[in-house]
C-alpha cells in the first residue's frame, strides 16, 4: 500500500513538467507572428507578404504547413539558400509556426499574366499537362484556381512569375532539392514551357 501512494505521489509530481512541454502542441500565435516578421521577414517579403520584389515569394495567403515546412529546410539545409537560411536559423519551430500562421491569414493580391504570346501554351501545361512528355497537369495538385491543397500542395495563383521561372529552374537543375516530384518534373520541361506556365501561374485567381 505504502509502495502505491510513493508511485501516486511521484506520479502527481511528474505532471507539471508534461504541463510545461504542451507549448510544443500549443496553437500557433499569429500576433507573434507579426512581431517576429516585421524583425525578421519584412525587409524581402514586405510586411504583409504581398506584392514585394519579383525575386521573392508572394507568401500571404499562402498555407501555413507549406510555410513551415519551408523554414524548417532551409533551416536545415535540405532547400539551399544563405540568405533563408541565416534568417530560418535565428528561428525556433514555434516561432515557424507563428509566423507562418500570419502570412497564412492575410490574402494575396491578384497578379497578371504579361505573355500573350505564351498564354495558351502556359494555359494548356497548367490545365492538361504535357502528354507527350508525361508533364501532369499543374492544375491536378495546385487546384484550377491556383488555391493549392492545405497540407500538401502550395497555393500558386498570382505568385511572381519571375519566382516560379526560377523556382523551376531550380528543381530542373537540382539546386533545388526538397521536393522530389517537382524535380521530376521540371526535369522534363524546356525553358519555353517554364516560362509559359510561370507566366500564366501569375494570373491565376
């Protein structure tokens, strides 16, 4: 009996330290969130993750799991990038969560497609792939819209066209290395179907 109540005992003991670990669990905060990207995100991605230079991502409205998962490579070095990686590495997985809950919540402004010349080809890879190159159709994953699947596939629509055009390029040449089906993919494609598609990827609402 007396063994019973030392093991109830050390037991009530223990739960405050499995208390103090539920931080990892908790929520995200977008309100920190905000406070860590005007510190740290601000200056390339602007302060609500909008339409800043071509160069780098629109990330507002985009899904927060994709954002996190982003942080955490270049953290690690799995995506290759200094620049990312020196500001992903001041960051703790729940400061990742935070502020990808931020940009997650705000909503992206529409873009456009610039390319007449390139439209119906960008429009016929997004929507019906490359048959005779088995290139799948954009659209299967990153949803007609370019809204994207939470969890899974990025949201596209409106993103930079000059983004997207070196985001393939980089898959295609393995500089890129933290999404094996998209380097795959853009393995297959020219410069002139990468084009193509950024292009109309950027007018995608």
């Amino acid at each position: 009996m007396k063994s019973r109540i030392v093991l109830l005992l050390a037991a009530s003991l223990a739960m405050p330290a499995l208390a103090a670990d539920a931080p990892a669990s908790s929520k995200p905060d977008p309100a920190k969130g905000q406070a860590l990207s005007t510190q740290v995100c601000g200056a390339c991605h602007t302060a609500d993750g909008t339409r800043g230079a071509a160069a780098n991502p629109i990330i507002a409205g985009q899904h927060p799991e994709y954002l996190v998962k982003q942080l955490a490579d270049f953290k690690s070095g799995k995506r290759d990038n200094a620049i990312m990686k020196g500001f992903a590495g001041t960051l703790s997985a729940a400061d990742m969560r935070n502020v990808a809950a931020f940009y997650g919540s705000k909503q992206a402004k529409p873009g456009t497609a610039k390319n007449k010349e390139l439209y119906p080809l960008g429009q016929k890879i997004y929507r019906g792939g490359i048959a005779e190159k088995n290139v799948p159709a954009c659209a299967g994953c990153h949803s007609p819209d370019g809204a994207g699947i939470p969890a899974q596939y990025p949201r596209l629509g409106g993103q930079h066209a000059d983004y997207v055009e070196a985001q393939l390029g980089s898959f295609r040449s393995g500089q890129r290395a933290n999404s094996a089906p998209m380097e795959d993919i853009a393995a297959r494609m020219s410069d002139r179907e990468i084009k193509a598609v950024a292009d109309y990827i950027a007018g995608l609402r």
